[in-house]
C-alpha cells in the first residue's frame, strides 16, 4: 500500500532550451522555498520569544493575572503553531490535494485562534457584537472544515476506485476491497 500517488498531467516533452529553462525555474523556486522556510523559522522563534515577553509581564505584577497570562500565552502559541504549518506546508513537495488539506489545516488552526481572541477581548465589549463576530467566525471555521472534509471524501473515493480498477485487471472481484 506504500505507492507514491502523482497527480495527472499532460505534457509535451520539452526541448534543449526550455528543458534548461525549467532547471533553471526550478533551482530558482528551491532557493527562494528555502528562503521563505528561513523566515518562518525565525518568525515561529520570535513568536515562541514572544510569549515569554508576553506572560511575563502579567504574572510577575504585584498582582498576578493569571487569566491574562493563559490568554496572550495561548494566543502566541497558536501563532507559532501555525507559522510552523506554514512552515511544513511551504516545504512539502506533496500533490496539490496534500498541500490544500494541508492549507485547510493553517485556516482552521487561524480561524480557532481568531475565535478564542473574539472571546477573550468581549470582556468590555458589547455582547451582541461579541456574539455576532463569534458567529461569523464558527460559520468561516466551519466552511473550512466542510472543504477539509469534502477533499478527503473525494481523496477515500479515488483510492477505493483505483483499489477497484487494480482487482478488476487482477480479475479478481469487484466487492473486495469495500474495507473503507
């Protein structure tokens, strides 16, 4: 089961020059992918620095808000967090439906931090704005998720129906391999 699935294409075979001109692309998309991945590295260190410089401020107070501290502490997390997505995601050479669930991934993880900073920050807030953002934020997270869902349906769909093609040139039956 550890076949390496590619995605289909259609292309021509490229001459001499062009085939040097996408070397050449494609040294250049390594070096810059590599220097995107550099500042998402140092990004996710100043985030993780941040949430020292963050906390501490709070909890070494005379009087300690721990309440403030857990919510600028988790708010800077999920920022690392999802800079490292970023980060994995940036790097990964993966097919195009890989690096879109991965994608949906950074969007849910942004869209849940976005929510708890919506719900810690209506302390002093009007409620009804308070509630109306919320909303609006689990209908976004929501989509989200229903698009992560979608694509891995369509990804379980496409595996069950090359399972289905490889028994049927097998001759074996077609009822098989309905183990998903």
């Amino acid at each position: 089961m550890s076949q390496e699935h590619h995605e289909p294409t259609v292309q021509a075979q490229p001459s001499a020059p062009e085939g040097r001109l996408i070397r050449l692309y494609e040294r250049a998309e390594s070096v810059l992918t590599s220097v995107v991945a550099l500042f998402l590295i140092v990004f996710v260190v100043v985030a993780l620095l941040g949430v020292i410089g963050e906390v501490k401020g709070p909890l070494l107070a005379p009087t300690p808000d721990f309440t403030t501290a857990a919510l600028k502490g988790i708010d800077a997390a999920f920022l690392a967090i999802i800079l490292l997505e970023l980060l994995h995601t940036t790097l990964s050479r993966g097919p195009i439906s890989q690096q879109l669930q991965e994608f949906l991934v950074i969007g849910i993880t942004a869209a849940v931090r976005h929510g708890l900073e919506l719900a810690a920050s209506g302390r002093g807030s009007n409620p009804r704005d308070v509630v109306i953002n919320l909303t609006i934020n689990a209908v976004g997270a929501f989509v989200l998720i229903a698009g992560l869902w979608l694509v891995r349906q369509q990804l379980r769909a496409d595996r069950r129906e090359r399972r289905a093609d490889e028994i049927a040139r097998a001759g074996g039956a077609p009822g098989q391999s309905e183990d998903d």
